[in-house]
C-alpha cells in the first residue's frame, strides 16, 4: 500500500521510453516514434507528480530534488521530458505568460567516468569479469540451446549476430516496427517468441554474477544506500529526491542486484521506485516498479529476498552489502583474489583492456542508438516497408 504519510525521501531511476534524436526523417510514422517517447516520459512525470505532489514542491529547489542522468541525447531529453510534466507551472508560477514550463537543472558525468548509471564505466575487472560470462555453464547452455535461431536470424537479416544482446537490439527494432504497424518481416514472426526469450536473457546476463551485480549495480545501490542512512541520521534534512535517468540495462542491472527483477525486458519509460519512510524511530524501505509505459496500471511492490515489504533501512542496507562495493575504483583495478598470480599479467594488460573497453562502449551506444533511432535503423526490412494505415 503507497502511503504519503511517512514518506522521507525517494529515489527514482527512470528509463529513458524511445525519445531519441534526429531530423531528417523520411517517415512519417517513424518521425512519430520520437513523439512517442516524449509523450511516455511526460505521462511518467505527470504520474510522479500525481503521486509524490503532497510531498515535492511544484516549484524546483535545489535543495530538495537532486537529477541525474547519463551523458546521452536522448537520457537528457528523456529527463527533461519527465521534468517538464513535474514542474508544469501554474499561472503564478509561470516566468512568461506564454510558457508552460520552467528550467530544471539535469546532471551528468562523462560516460567513462559514470560508474553510478553507466554499467559500462571504464572499470578493467569489469572486461575480465565480461570476458569469463561465456564459460559459465548455464550460459553455454543457453547458447547452444539457441544456436539454430541465431543462425536463421543472422541469414534472414544480414546481421551476424553472435550474442544475445545482439538478438536483443534487433528484437527491439521488431517491436518498435510492431508498434507503428509497419510490416514484421515473416522471419521475424516465426521466430518471435524465440527472440523475446534470447532478448530477455540478455538483461539477466547483464548482471548475471556476484562480481557484475557488484560492478555494475553497486555505486547506484550504495549512493540509495548512504543517502538513505544520512537521511535517517537527520542528516540531508531538506533532500527528498534523487532521480536518475539511463537506460533498460541499468534498471534490469539495478533490479536483478537487489534480487527483484523479474527477468523480462524493462519497457519504455519502466521507472523503478526507492522510498523511505519514516514511522517514530523506524525507519524503512518500500520499493516498486512501475512496468506500464502507459503509466495506468498500478506499480508493482518490490520485496528484496530476505525482507518484507517494508524493510527496515538496517536490513535493507546489510541484505545488499554483498553487492555493494566500498571503494568501486579500487575493486576495478584489483585484481580477483583468486587469480592472484595473474596480478602482473593484469597490471600489464590495463592500458589495453581499458581501451577495449571504451571501444566497445562505443560500438554499445552505436548498436543501441540504431536499434532505437529511426533515422538509422539499418536491417534491410524497414527501409522499404511502407506503414500499413
Ligand atoms: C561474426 O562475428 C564473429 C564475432 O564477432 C566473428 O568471429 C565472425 O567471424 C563473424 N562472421 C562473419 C561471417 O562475419
Ligand atoms: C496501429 O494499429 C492499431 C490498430 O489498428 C491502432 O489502434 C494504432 O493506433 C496504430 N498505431 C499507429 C502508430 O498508427
Ligand atoms: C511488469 O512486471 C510484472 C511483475 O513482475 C510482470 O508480471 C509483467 O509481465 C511486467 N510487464 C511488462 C510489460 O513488462
Ligand atoms: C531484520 O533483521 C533482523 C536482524 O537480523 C531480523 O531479526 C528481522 O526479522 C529482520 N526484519 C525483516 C522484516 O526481515
């Protein structure tokens, strides 16, 4: 049950719902796509707004809303669509008569440097923790168990795909075609359920071990973590809410970390919902995940493994301690303890590993963006498909 009653402070990450850029397109109904997105994330913010009004000011203050995103186009836009539906002013509070919005600031870290949203900051253990995801069992598995759709996908589409977030970019393009009544190609119907569970997979993979759910959801979970406990201490005694805006990976990444996810593909604008209240003394955490990127179902309440729906902060905070790291610089340069006598080779091996990294952060974006842009979608059956209206 949601209770405004005791609520402290929030934290909300926000995924970003297809706003993407671009100008020069040919199509109709793809132009429309951009709209879309936008019209998500402003459902979203007017859903935010609806719900925590008694507790947000209508107004920005600084000191109380804090938001932050990743360092991309459409992360940005996304934010400030939802922003803009928070902070709709009234007629006192409009600064030109003629203008339903007010500026609000959106931070942003570089994306090397954004250990806290991008689950591919610059971190060497990281690669090599990537690097060992292909031995473990339950993925060869799944690999092989898979290897005829990869195959036909690869033949019918012209793509080489190889991995199953490949499978998930192109099964992205799939619903995006879906959802503006373009023409699915026949391969792509045939072997959509196919797709849906490869592309499902490849979230769980993401943050499929100890040491990813560390690396890559632990700075987010720590800064909840930290923020919540100074809250609780009196301390932050004007901070209400955080918000964060980034990706799918990052909400699948941040979910699975806390045991909660539900291993399907987040939606567009899926937004995942951190609170802390306060009863006398106590104090503790309830968690949702609002899944509708229409906004009009119920959020569903999250309960980490080990808790109840209500978890007490001290509970909450010592459950997922084995995810979060204390110095995540550090962690990343150190090397696993297992693998001790490899130190020197890694040490070695840095320069070139982070450079690898930063390489196949770029061609992420790039694969992500034409998955997601129409501009440049570019397996051979959009081009020349017309809209069936
Ligand atoms: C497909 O990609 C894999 C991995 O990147 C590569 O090893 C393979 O040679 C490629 N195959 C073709 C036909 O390009
Ligand atoms: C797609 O078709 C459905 C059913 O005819 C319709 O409700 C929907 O508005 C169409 N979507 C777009 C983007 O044209
Ligand atoms: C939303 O989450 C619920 C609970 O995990 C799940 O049953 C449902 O399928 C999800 N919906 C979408 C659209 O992902
Ligand atoms: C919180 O942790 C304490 C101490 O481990 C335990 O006794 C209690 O049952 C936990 N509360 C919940 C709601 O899980």
């Amino acid at each position: 049950m949601f209770t405004i009653k005791t609520l402290i402070g929030i934290a909300i990450m926000l995924l970003y719902g297809g706003v993407s850029v671009g100008s020069s397109n040919s199509m109709e109904t793809l132009r429309m796509l951009h709209v879309a997105g936008k019209v998500m994330e402003y459902q979203l913010g007017l859903w935010l707004r609806n719900r925590y009004g008694a507790f947000i000011k209508n107004v920005f203050d600084p000191e109380e809303v804090e938001v932050i995103s990743t360092d991309l186009d459409r992360t940005l836009m996304s934010a400030q669509c939802v922003l803009a539906a928070f902070y709709l002013p009234d007629e006192k509070t409009k600064f030109r008569s003629d203008l339903s919005w007010m500026p609000t600031p959106i931070h942003t870290s570089p994306k090397g440097d954004d250990k806290l949203l991008n689950i591919d900051a610059t971190c060497p253990r990281l690669s090599n923790e990537l690097s060992k995801l292909q031995t473990i069992p339950a993925i060869k598995a799944f690999y092989e168990e898979h290897k005829d759709l990869f195959k036909r996908l690869s033949d019918s589409s012209g793509l080489n795909l190889t991995t199953a977030v490949e499978v998930q970019f192109l099964f992205d393009t799939i619903k995006i075609e879906e959802i503006y009544n373009l023409t699915i190609p026949r391969w792509a119907i045939s072997d959509y359920d196919e797709m849906k569970v490869v592309s499902d997979f490849s979230f769980k993979m993401t943050s499929y071990t100890r040491e990813l759910k560390r690396l890559r959801g632990g700075p987010l979970l720590g800064m909840m973590a930290g923020n919540m406990r100074k809250k609780s201490h009196g301390d932050l005694p004007k901070k209400k809410m955080q918000m964060f805006s980034a990706h799918d990976t990052t909400v699948s990444v941040l979910l699975n970390s806390m045991g909660v996810f539900n291993d399907v593909s987040p939606p567009y604008a899926a937004t995942v919902v951190v609170e802390l209240h306060q009863t006398g003394n106590k104090y503790f955490v309830k968690m949702f995940y609002q899944n509708d990127s229409r906004m009009i179902n119920e959020p569903h309440a999250l309960k980490i493994p080990g808790c109840s729906l209500e978890c007490p902060l001290s509970n909450w905070t010592h459950l997922l301690d084995d995810v979060t790291p204390k110095d995540w610089s550090a962690e990343c340069y150190r090397p696993n303890p297992i693998l001790d006598h490899y130190y020197i080779v890694g040490l070695t091996g840095a320069s070139i590993v982070v450079l690898g990294l930063l390489i196949s952060g770029g061609i992420y974006y790039y694969r992500k963006k034409y998955a997601g842009d129409p501009t440049t979608c570019n397996y051979e059956a959009l081009e020349d498909q017309e809209p069936n209206t």
